[in-house]
C-alpha cells in the first residue's frame, strides 16, 4: 500500500466506521463458524497497524505477521510483542501445524501467488484449523482505490472458490458482505472512473456521516454466516484442509 493508506490506517483504525463495523462482523463470523479451543493459538497474516488485535485476542493466544516496517513498529507496541515479518509464500520461521485459526483479512489481493500463498497457510494450521480469508468483490469494481491500496485483483465468489479448491482447502463458508451499502459504493466506484478520480477512497467522512454508516454496515454482523447475501463490496471464506471435518 502507498505510505499515505498506511497512515491513515493509524490515524483513523479505532474510528472509521468500516473499521469498526468490520472488526464486528468478523468477531460474530468467528465466533459462529470456527470452533476454536479455549486456549486457541491464532495468527494474523498482514496485520497492518494491528487494528484487529483486541477482536482477535478475544478468542486466544495471538502472534502476527506485517512486512511494512513502520505498520510492524507500531502493531508490535499494540500487540506487546515483536510481530514478525515473514512474509508469503514462505512464511519463514512461521512454525507449522499450530495454529487453530490464521486471518488473512483484505491480505489476498495484495499477493501475487494466492495459491501458493493458502498453500504455505494451510501447514500452518494446528488439527482442525481453519483460514478466514476477506478480499474485495468484482473485478469491475476495480478503481483509484484499488490502485493505492496495491491490489493485485478483486474476487468473485466463484473466482474466491477456485484458488481456495486449488490450493487444497475445502470452502466451509462463503459469501458477501458490507451489502446494505453495496449499491452505494459501486456506484461511487463507477463515478469515479468516470471523472478519473485519483487516490483512495477511505478518508475519515464528517462525524454524524461516520456514524451512520458505522451503523448500516454494522447490522450485517446479525447476517453474516446466516443469510446468503446476494452481492457485496467485499466477500469472505472460511477454509479448512479438506481431510478436515
């Protein structure tokens, strides 16, 4: 990501309403759909400034990978511990079979080789382990965004599917989210090509706005796992090697 995300991702990561709401519904996801021990070992691959740190120490023990050096100083002070940064395919000095769950949460699209990428994961996961993996949603989304965030691709949900059946994974779980503003968003999107917007798309918007689509996004946390929804700015997966039921 260019430096400029990166801060902002620091500045605004305990505020911004997708932040917020998003830590939210994926603390309800976990919680429904990953059936982690009580002293669950947890890792968060591509942790950025640690924003997800306090939602996913509510479930275990939890260690986590960033190679943006700045991004990794400051997840480490939040985390308490050095994070490391080993970063994928290889994932060196990352021990396998031990951990019950590994995030890789709006990691994926930054990578070159996705295969190979949930590959090296997989080895990481103790027995019953599961990967939750969220990426951006349509191809045709593609913008200004996308490119300061670095991204490689975007998904759909047969595209997320394939590359997670390829590397070995069975697909416990799929589908989109952040929906209710969906139509919203891709309509910015396609504005914005329109015009040619530069730059990303994720300030901080004025407080009563922040708050209210803090409020939309977050309603989907009662939805995720339980409804298929039928689009979405952004999908998840739930993975787990295929000899595991």
């Amino acid at each position: 990501m260019e430096r400029a995300v990166f801060d902002r991702m620091a500045e605004q990561d305990e505020v911004h309403w997708w932040y917020v709401a998003r830590r939210q519904i994926l603390h309800d996801l976990i919680a429904r759909e990953v059936r982690l021990p009580e002293l669950a070992r947890i890792l968060e691959i591509g942790c950025g400034t640690g924003h997800n740190f306090e939602m996913l120490r509510g479930f275990g023990r939890l260690d986590a990978i960033e190679v943006d050096g700045e991004a990794r100083a400051l997840a480490s002070r939040r985390l308490g511990h050095a994070v490391a940064s080993s970063p994928l395919p290889d994932l060196n000095g990352i021990p396998d079979r031990t951990y019950h769950l590994v995030a890789l949460l709006d990691v994926l699209e930054h990578v070159d080789g996705d295969e190979a990428a949930l590959e090296s994961i997989a080895a990481k996961l103790a027995p019953g382990g599961r990967i939750l993996v969220t990426v951006p949603a349509y191809q045709w989304m593609w913008s200004a965004h996308d490119v300061a965030h670095h991204h490689k691709r975007r998904y759909s949900r047969a595209s997320l599917r394939a590359v997670a059946q390829a590397a070995g994974l069975r697909v416990q779980r799929i589908g989109y989210f952040n929906s209710l503003l969906f139509p919203v968003a891709a309509a910015a999107r396609i504005a914005g090509r329109v015009i040619g917007k530069k730059g990303s798309d994720d300030r901080l918007p004025p407080a009563p706005l922040n708050t209210l689509l803090r409020a939309i996004f977050g309603l989907e946390r009662h939805l995720i796992g339980r409804v298929s929804l039928p689009a979405g700015v952004s999908l998840f997966a739930v993975l787990a090697p295929r000899s595991t039921r």
